[in-house]
C-alpha cells in the first residue's frame, strides 16, 4: 500500500516507537504509518530486539488465550475463581452433561407444572429435592467423567474438584427447580419447603460416596427420599399426602440428616482419593 | 531403588490381579511385560497412586504412597500415561494438554505454553495442536497421552502400553524420546512388544496371574530360553510351540529331541518359554 502521506519517522523516532517512548501523537502517527508503508516496517525490524518480540508474542498469546476461553469461564474468573478451578469446574463433559440434564428435567417439571394440575404440582414439588441428586452424581461419577484417573494422579486435589462440581451444580439445579416450582399455585412457603431436604440430599450423596460409585449414591438417596415420602404419606392421611414429607417433622429430620452427612463427609473424605487406603 | 514394592496384594472381587508381588526398580527404563490380566496394569495404577495396594508396601523416589503428604509429592514428580487417556474429545490437543498442566500446578502462564509447546514438539503433535481430540487417530491419541505425561519432565514416567497403536516411525520416534528420559530417570512401561523391550529397556519382569516370573536384563532373559529353541523341517513331539519361518524351517519352542539343531533364543523366544506354553496348556491346539 502507498502512504498518504510523504512524512517518514526517522530512525529516532522508530527507536521511540519500539521503546514505548515515542508519546502518545508520534506513536499513533507513527502505528497508523507504518501500517501503509513496507519501507519504514523494515527499518523497524534491527529496533526489536528478539526479547522485545518474544514479549510482544507473549502478550499476544495471552490476549488470544483470554479471548478463547468459554464466557463462563471468563465469568467465574471475574467472580474470583482461579484458573486451575475455573478449568476443573467447566472441563469436564459429565458437567455439560449434569447440566443438559438438570435443565430437562427442570423443563419438564415446569411443563407439569403448568398444568396447574394440584396432583401434579404435588408431583412435582415430591421430585423437585431428586434433580439437583441426580445432576449432582452426574457431575463427578467415574462413568461420565473419562479422564479421572489421569486427573487422580496430578495434585489437584479429589476433594476440591468433587465439591467445585457438585456445589456447581448443585447451585445451578436447584435455582432451576425453583423457577420451575414457582409456577406452582402453592405460594413462596409452600415453593420453597424442599430446599432444605434437597441440600441434606446432595451432601448425602457426597457422603456415600466415600464407600460407594457416585451413581450408586444417587439411587441410594433418592430410594431413601421415595422411602420417606410414601412413610410420610402414609403415616398422616388417607389417601397418600404426598407433601407430609415436608412439614415440621420432615424439615428437622432433613437438619438432621444434612448434620450425619457432613460428619461422615469430613471424617471420611480422603477415601474420595482414589489412591487412599481403604 | 526407584521403585520398591513388596508383599503387594490386590484383588477385585474374587480375582486376585496382584498376589504378594515384590519388585525393585532402579532409574532407566524397564519394562513390564505379560499377558492381559496378569496383573501389570495393576501395577502401574498402584505405583501411579490411583490405585491403593490391599496388603504389602510401596515406596516410590523414597514416598510412601499411602500417606497423603508423600502421595501429593508423588504426584507432583510423576508422569502418567494410563491405558486408556480417556482425553475430553471435544478439546483441542493444546487445550487438554493445558488442562492437565493446570492440575500439575503449572500456574505460570507463558512458562504453561512453552512447557506444553516442548511437549507436542516431543511427540510430534506441533501440527495437530489445534485439531479437536475427536478427529485424532488412535496413534496421534497415544502421543497425546504421552504429551501430557511428559509435562514438567518428572522424576518417574508410568506409562501403561504407550506404543500401542503407533505406527514404525513413531516407534522409533517414542523409542529416542523415552530411552533419552531414561538415561537419568525412571521408567516402567507396560508391553505386548518384545522387540520394544529388546530396543529400549535394562530391565524387564514378567508377570503372569499377579505373580513375578522373571526379573533381570532383557539378554539375560534371552538367555533363560539357551536350549529350549530349535528348528527343524517339521513340528516334533516335543515342542510346546511351533511355526514356519520366513526361510520355510519351522522354529520350535519345548524340549528338544538329542541333536535338535538348536538356535540362539530371542527375548520373544523366553517370554513364550515362560508365559505362552503355560497359557497354551489349556488351549485348543490350532488346526490350518
């Protein structure tokens, strides 16, 4: 391309420009000159020193890198999340796939839910606590995720990468739960009243998980809470109250399970690392 | 030693993969060789600290893997390279290799890049750095495993059949590439070639059903075979195993009949003198 100008930056100039003291006119005089004219950018070339490339090319790099990375990584970054967890959290596909999963079902809840069917707004509030269990096992099970044992053998640490995953999604699916059961003609208490079994559950699934596969966790858990909901039912009223689950009995009982499941979680957790004794 | 592992014991279930195993490792490249199940996999999750031991003890560069302060140590001077990678296939190969190095706490960005750019250099994946894992061939994956393994140049490489699947060239180039690490460090690497071990390692163990069968250099391992290897022009009584040869004599592995024209043994040779004729006992003889 032919300059539009007949002015050329002498070898002073150029000097300044590479060192960054040219100030602010001259180098953008200088930027906007050097992108016309061939025989000034090779007078540049024996002012930049191969460390001066070498960082220029760095710089680059970093800004492409930065650029490359998944706008919920760059968003977790800006929330305080460090690299190394902010990679671990979103690398994985058994996340994508515990997070397709909690949104399907959070759809489908909510298509139920529109219904506005009082049975099954029942339904639905009684299955609201077993999304976040599922999506919770499918975050970290060995199943979903293949490369954990090569992950097992680095030093970032099984427990960190578990309780990233699982509070994650957890976080996630629950917020999806609720959008999907406030739809329900029930009201905030009534919407709200699964939260707490819902949180035992998952740290429940946490916890078996320090015997046994993830996935065999999540059945177990989600056995027990059917277990609890059919007992419940049952236990007050002809025909089956589905949501006696929830009142004040089943709300201390779940303060009571989360408190058994965090113990045997912290007393037990290295058995989360595969290379631990038993 | 490297590598000390002893009265080790595994099982899963009714199987026993590892039965009171005792072997001790110097620095260099050795190589564990047997067939599936006997136990070598096994092994190299054991000494790789994604697998603990139910009985026995390991030490591993001085560590004990099974205190959880020497088992991050561990894992902070390993390299690993499991059977299956079980790489992320919608990643590019430089993304999942900068995965791995994030986990190996290579927190410095710019030294990250130059660490995982030495890497794929090594294995010759420069040119594929940008293609997703999904479109790699089962032999580009390998190197890939390989690539990350050899992150941060550790004190003890465990590689678990890293040249399956890698064509003549590769091999050779995965030959130089490990044998150069070898020279100061240690290596174990589990194999089905017997010309892999021939051509790159100082010692080799056989393993069979949990078990060591032989421990030793590779030409003394060849030299356990010395007069169990003869050819003749047609199979005889007492070979375990037989077959034509390229030169239209048939080789011969057992007992030789008095005068058997009997030839110097291969490391194949010893390997099926000590593992094949046991595994062949039960199997049906093959008609052509």
């Amino acid at each position: 391309m032919t300059p539009r100008t007949v002015w050329h930056p002498d070898a002073t100039a150029l000097q300044a420009y590479v060192d960054d003291e040219a100030g602010a006119a001259l180098a953008a005089s200088t930027e906007a000159h050097l992108l016309a004219c061939h025989t000034c950018r090779l007078a540049l070339v024996p002012a930049v020193t191969p460390t001066r490339l070498a960082l220029v090319r760095a710089d680059l790099d970093d800004r492409l890198d930065a650029a490359e990375r998944p706008w919920v990584e760059r968003c977790l970054r800006r929330l305080g999340l460090g690299e190394a967890d902010a990679r671990v959290l979103l690398a994985a596909p058994s996340m994508r796939r515990a997070w397709w999963l909690a949104v399907g079902l959070a759809l489908s809840l909510g298509l139920v839910a529109a219904g506005q069917d009082p049975a099954q707004a029942d339904a639905l509030l009684v299955f609201a606590p077993l999304l976040p269990v599922v999506a919770t096992a499918a975050s970290y099970a060995p199943r979903f995720d293949t490369a954990l044992a090569l992950t097992a053998a680095t030093p970032y640490p099984t427990m960190r990468l578990l309780l990233l995953r699982a509070g994650a999604v957890a976080v996630a699916s629950t917020a999806l739960a609720v959008v999907a059961a406030s739809a329900l003609p029930m009201g905030l208490a009534g919407t709200v009243s699964w939260l707490l079994p819902a949180v035992a559950l998952i740290v429940a699934v946490l916890a078996l998980s320090t015997w046994v596969d993830a996935g065999v966790a999540a059945g177990i858990c989600s056995a027990g809470w059917l277990t609890a909901v059919w007992t419940a039912g049952y236990g007050r009223a002809r025909p089956l109250d589905p949501l006696a689950v929830y009142d004040v009995s089943g709300q201390l009982a779940s303060i009571a399970l989360l408190g058994v499941a965090v113990v045997v979680l912290v007393r037990h957790r290295h058995r989360l690392d595969p290379g631990s004794p038993a | 030693m490297t590598v000390r592992v002893q009265q080790v014991s595994k099982r899963f279930g009714r199987t026993t993969a590892l039965d009171a195993f005792s072997v001790a490792l110097g620095s260099g490249v050795t190589g564990l060789l047997g067939p599936n199940g006997a136990g070598k996999t096994t092994l190299l999750r054991i000494l790789a600290t994604v697998l603990p031991p139910d009985e026995g003890s390991v030490r591993v560069l001085g560590l004990d893997p099974s205190q959880p302060a020497d088992r991050l140590e561990l894992r902070r001077r390993l390299g690993y390279l499991p059977q299956d990678v079980g790489a992320y296939p919608g990643f590019s190969v430089r993304e999942f290799v900068d995965y791995v190095a994030i986990l190996k706490e290579h927190t410095d960005r710019r030294a990250r890049r130059a660490e995982v750019d030495r890497v794929l250099e090594l294995v010759d994946l420069t040119g594929k750095a940008y293609a997703r894992i999904r479109s790699l061939s089962g032999g580009m994956r390998r190197r890939l495993g390989l690539a990350q393994a050899l992150l941060g140049s550790p004190d003890l490489l465990v590689l678990d059949e890293p040249a399956a699947g890698l064509d003549p060239h590769q091999r050779l180039r995965f030959r130089e590439l490990v044998s150069a690490v070898g020279t100061d460090r240690c290596v174990v690497l589990s194999t089905h070639q017997t010309d892999d071990v021939a051509a790159l390692c100082r010692d080799v163990v056989v393993v069979n059903a949990g078990r060591v069968l032989f421990h030793g250099t590779p030409s003394e391992l060849a030299a356990s075979a010395a007069g169990r290897v003869w050819r003749s022009e047609q199979r005889e009584p007492g070979a375990t195993l037989a077959w034509v040869s390229g030169d239209g004599s048939t080789r011969q592995i057992g007992s030789p009949p008095p005068g058997a024209d009997l030839v110097d043994p291969t490391i194949e040779d010893a390997y099926l003198v000590l593992v094949g004729a046991k595994a062949l006992d039960d199997a049906e003889p093959i008609a052509v």
